[in-house]
C-alpha cells in the first residue's frame, strides 16, 4: 500500500511542478510581448494576442483547476505514506 500512497504523491507533485513551469513560462511569455511591444516605434492601437499566448493560458488553467486538487491529495498521499 506504500508504493501506491507514493505513486500518488509522485503523481501529484509532477503535476504541481509542470503547473507551475507552464504558469512561469506564461509569465516570461507576456513580459516578454509586452516589452517588445513598449520599444516598437510603430503606433498599435490594441496588441491582439498570438495563438501561442491563448493555448499557454487555457492550458494553464486548466493544470491550475487539476493542481487545485493534486496539491492537498499528494499532501495527504505522503502523509500516509510516511506514517503507515
């Protein structure tokens, strides 16, 4: 029973830790765009966003919605884990 409380955790904070990779480099991704469009010498009236910056965010919140739950399960998944 060990070694399934520990794929769960195992599970759990992989998921966590690629939310939080995708969330980061979502960031870097919208400072970066915005930086550029700040230089530009070129008036744009409104910057549209690229299909890259859509998939990054729907993705994002849909691994936010799963870290949601992931976090407090593979809290608890170690917990047994460590106390069985």
């Amino acid at each position: 029973m060990a070694s399934a409380w520990s794929a769960i955790f195992t599970f759990c904070f992989v998921w966590v830790a690629v939310y939080l990779f995708l969330r980061f480099l979502h960031a870097v991704w919208t400072v970066t765009e915005h930086f550029n469009w700040a230089l530009s010498p070129a008036y744009r009236s409104r910057h549209k966003r690229g299909t890259l910056d859509l998939a990054l965010d729907r993705a994002a919140k849909l691994m936010g919605w799963g870290a949601t739950v992931a976090l407090p399960v593979g809290t608890v998944s170690l917990l047994a884990a460590l106390f069985q």
